[in-house]
C-alpha cells in the first residue's frame, strides 16, 4: 500500500486509538500526518536549569492576608519564616478585590459572642464550626487594629502597608514563584517544591512546618477576580495524604450581563475605594437563589440588594427553589457592614464600604446579572483543608492551613457575615502561624532526601519533556465547558453531575498526563490545569453524595434538606491505590471524634 493510501484509508477508531498515549504522535507523524497542533517546541534547556534548596523553620505559602498575619506571628514567636508566593505580596488572588473587614468589637456591639455564634449557626443551618465562629469574634478587633497600624486603611492597594512589618521583621519574601509539590518524609510534612518563573530555576523548601494561605479557587472563570486561584494547595496536601471538605458547596458571586467577562470593570469603582471595617449583620447570601430563578425562568436576571427576596421564587412565582432558614431576619436596613445609620462610622481617614450600585445591588451590579463568575469555588472558608482541632492544624503532621485554603466552616456553607472574608483570613493566619512556630521548637531537624528531589524534579518538568501534547489553555476551555453550565454545578441532578464526571475523569486520565509546556509560564498553567481537574472531580462526587439540599448545594432530585442523614460534612482524602475515599464528619465534631 503506498503512503498516501495509508493516510486516506486509516479509520476513525485506529486513529482514535494511536492518540491515546504520548507514543502516538510518533505513530501519527509516520503515517505521514502532521501533527504541528500537538507538537511542543520546547523554549527553554531543561538539562541546564539550575536547583536551589533552601531551609527555613515556618515556610508559608502565599501572601494574602491569611499568609500576612502566618508569617508575622510566626516570627513573633520565635521561629525563623520564609514567604513564597505565586504572584505579589498583597496583590495577587482574592484580597485586592476585599474591602470589608469585620471586627468585632465588644464595648460597641449589643450582641455578645455567644448569640453572634448562634446567630451564624442559625443562618448556616448548623454548617458552621462554632469554634471558628468564636475565633472570629474574639480576634477580629485585634487583627484590625494591627492593620491600622500599618497603614492598611489608607490605600485601595495594599502591597505598601503588607510589606511593612514584613520588612520590619526581614522576613524573606520569594515572588512568582509557583509551588507544585508539598513533600512529606515519615509521615510528617517536610517542605515544598516548586519553580521561580523569574529565576527559571527548580526550588526545594526544607521546613519543619508548611502554612498554606493558597486561597480557593475556580475554574478560572471570568466575572470575579479569582482567575488565578486554583486550588494549588489543597490538591497538593490532598495528594500527601491530607484530608480535603466542602466541594459540594457553591459560591454564587454574579457577573455583570454588559460585558460579563470583564471582572474588574464590573465591580464599578470598587477596586479604588480603601477597605473599611463592617459590624456583626448577619446574613444568608451568595447561594444559588439566583441560579434557581435563571434555571427556572431564563437570562440575565435583574439585581436588587442582596436577600432581597425571603425565598427564591420558581415558574410562576412558586417558593420552589433553595429555600432559606424559616424566621431569619436580615439585617437590610443599612448599606452593608452599617454606615451612619447604624452608627458605625469609620475612624478619620479611614475608608468607607463602597456604595451600592443600581437598585440596591452590589457596587456596579445593578441591572441585569448572570451567574457563573465564580464558577469552580464554595463559600468562603467552607472548603479546603480539614481542620482537626482550632489551631489550624490538618491531619498531616507538621501541615497548617488558614483562610480559604482551611475548610474552617467558619461562616458554615453560606454567606453569614460581611467582612468575616478578610477578618477570618487576618485572623486564621494569626493562629496558624503561632500554632506552627510552637511545633516547630519540638522539631530538631528537617531533610529532603536526593532520591525525593529527584523524583519530583522529574514531575515538575514533565510538561516540558513531552514531545507533543495538549495545551493547558485547551484543557482548560474543555473543563470550563463541562463545569461551568448552571444545570451541571449549581442546579444539580444525579443525570448531569456522572455525565459531567464521565467527561471530568477522561481529562484526569488522558489529558492531564499529556498537557505539555514550552516555557515556565505554560509550566504553571499546565500545573494549574491539573489541579482543577482534581478539584472538579471531588466537586462533582461531594454534589452526588450529599443527596440533600442545604445552604448553597441545591439539588433538583433532592430539593428538601434530610437533617436525619446529612447534619454532616463530606470529608475527601487519597486513599492508597490513589481513588478518592469519602466520609461524613457529624457537625460539631473533629475529624478524630466522627464515628
């Protein structure tokens, strides 16, 4: 048979097959196709990179808020700290865009701690860890008040005011620099790798103890600025054996309907204003009411003020969607977190909650809305790590996790207090980071082995040394297009959610070994991309398991909630021969009390 035969006469099915593998682009290009789509030619010498390794005591990860406060209470007590972060200090994932911070403060609040508690447990229909909850209120004040310290209150850009006890304390901060692999010797967490985009370099970190401040994440959506949070550390502490909650949840952040994939013009002028504090004015928002109506009743939505609306009405005005807490009143009568109406008046100087937008809706969201912005993240601070105690600590030795890197449960599975965001980061990272100089002092060393280097130099640059592949930018689309459809995430049913794992688990099993990179820019994406991948499987099978409905998890098969079956958090964690092994932890218990 001549060549040219060959490429005409071979099937759908064989050609299918021989893409299958990495092996089958050599098989395709022999066949006489080309293959320029797949192929990656490559932009850096990967057998001359340079491997740097560096040791601290307290290595923290991430430089937001929850990252700030690790590092510097970490150093106040004692330990020697080391900062690395993805972007900039101050200025990369979701803080910029917080300009709320709650602070509790007990000579001008009329409600004590514990009814504020309560009033959360009661919006957050039980969701909530009361430990958390407490934590908040007792610290927020004295966090604040540090910030103010430092200037915080009087710029929209917080870089200048982070870096300053930073700098006061010589704490080391490494910048663009993208860690991939947490790294865990006897059971115990040992330090990180990763690589400096800069640098262009391999990075091993030794450290006695690992805080993870990574933030959340999505599916890199457009409309809320949170594109360039992945999930990085929970997949990472999740594949070292860490026990990850709260995927089932769903953050219901809106999208301007004129020109939705801008997220930052949407939010008006909210990235100028200073951040301001905000007093206890309990809630139950950024669910999936609006997600509900636009499924029932269609496209683009029009915004009022936030829980306008008691319940989420359906066709013809039926109270058939997501339902709220019977008797919560919400605290609608001021501009959030207050203002002159309830007295609470910012110090001079300091920055005001920026104005509503159109019809009482958040600022610059008035009009019409669409859902979707923040596809791929739950509530804040209800997924992440799962905390076995109060101290921030996971079930890994050595391994602490704040803000919305800990699934603290701290505001439980909905939106309750505004500013608690930002507070319970400032406040988190503050524990965390004492709670792990304090570990540190009963560790006398910390070694890397050169076999564990190399094995994970070999992972980190593996998109690099793949001939042809998948670009992570293609992969990504692909997962976009499964996940982010409101019938398949927030209004969920048991048909959707295993179609849309069946396509989830053939990008975990074919593509993701294939994404490949040219340059260290693509390196990070293509990490990036595997950890969203991940992250969406546990997504879709916490929405398959909890056979409810409660807070922001909506079912369509399952529209009531079964207090009988699921006053419990679902709790993922990689079993040996690496599948993902579920359990339900009662709320109000920790991990080692659930039966």
């Amino acid at each position: 048979m001549k060549k040219q035969d060959k490429k005409e006469n071979i099937s759908r099915r064989k050609f299918m097959a021989l893409a299958g593998g990495a092996a089958s682009f050599a098989a395709i290009s022999a066949l006489g196709m080309p293959i320029e789509w797949a192929s990656n030619e490559l932009e850096v010498d990967i057998d001359t990179l340079g491997v740097d390794k560096l040791s601290t005591d307290v290595l923290v990860i991430g430089s937001g808020m929850a990252g700030l406060f690790a590092a510097v209470k970490a150093h106040d007590a004692g330990a020697k700290v080391l900062m690395v972060s993805k972007g900039r200090l101050g200025a990369s994932g979701q803080t910029p865009f917080a300009k709320g911070i709650f602070a509790y403060d007990p000579e001008n609040e009329i409600v004590g701690i514990d009814e504020f508690v309560e009033k959360v447990s009661f919006s957050a229909i039980g969701t909530n860890n009361k430990a958390y909850t407490r934590q908040l209120a007792e610290h927020s004040l004295a966090r604040v008040n540090e910030l103010r310290e430092w200037g915080f209150f009087n710029s929209s850009l917080y870089n200048k005011s982070f870096s300053k006890p930073i700098e006061e304390r010589n704490i080391p901060v490494h910048e663009r620099v993208t860690i991939t692999h947490l790294i865990k010797e006897d059971e115990s967490v040992v330090g990180a790798a990763g690589f400096s985009i800069d640098e262009q370099k391999v990075l091993f970190y030794e450290a006695k103890s690992v805080i993870l401040c990574t933030g959340a994440g999505g599916v890199k959506p457009n409309g809320f600025p949170i594109c360039d949070l992945t999930h990085d550390g929970t997949i990472m502490a999740y594949n070292i054996g860490a026990k990850v909650t709260g995927k089932e949840w769903n953050d219901g952040h809106p999208g301007k309907s004129e020109n939705p994939a801008a997220c930052y013009d949407g939010w008006g002028d909210m990235f100028e204003q200073k951040p301001s504090t905000t007093r206890i004015e309990i809630r139950h928002d950024l669910g999936v009411e609006a997600n509900y109506m636009a499924y029932a009743n269609g496209n683009p939505l029009k915004m009022g003020p936030p829980g306008a609306s008691k319940n989420s009405a359906g066709n013809n005005g039926k109270n058939d969607g997501p339902q709220r807490p019977e008797g919560l009143v919400l605290s609608d009568d001021g501009p959030p977190g207050g203002g002159e109406k309830d007295g609470n008046r910012p110090p001079k100087g300091e920055g005001r909650r920026p104005p509503k937008g159109g019809d009482g809706a958040p600022p610059g969201m008035g009009g019409g809305i669409v859902g979707g912005s923040s596809a791929g993240m739950a509530i804040h601070k209800s997924e992440g790590l799962v905390p076995i105690n109060d101290k921030c600590e996971s079930n890994i030795p050595g391994l602490y996790a704040a803000g919305d890197a800990l699934g603290s449960y701290m505001s439980g599975a909905i939106y309750t207090q505004i500013g608690s965001s930002l507070a319970g980061s400032a406040v988190q990272g503050g524990v965390a980071g004492e709670a792990a100089a304090a570990y540190c002092k009963n560790i006398k060393s910390i070694s890397i082995s050169k076999s564990k280097m190399k094995e994970l130099k070999a992972e980190i640059l593996a998109p690099m040394k793949r001939e042809a592949g998948y670009s992570p930018a293609w992969v990504t689309q692909t997962l976009q297009g499964i996940m982010i459809p409101n019938f398949v995430l927030y209004i969920k049913k048991k048909s959707m959610l295993k179609g849309a794992l069946a396509y989830i688990e053939e990008l975990r099993d074919h593509h993701m070994p294939m994404l490949k990179a040219a340059n260290f820019h693509e390196l990070r994406l293509a990490h990036e991309t595997a950890n969203m991948i991940i992250s969406a499987e546990m997504k879709l099978k916490a929405s398959l398991m909890r056979t409810e409905s409660r807070c922001s998890h909506y079912r369509l098969d399952y529209p009531d909630m079964d207090n009988e079956n699921w006053q419990a958090w679902i709790n993922i964690q990689k079993g040996e021969d690496g599948s993902m092994q579920f359990e339900k932890q009662p709320f109000g218990q920790w991990p080692n009390e659930a039966v």
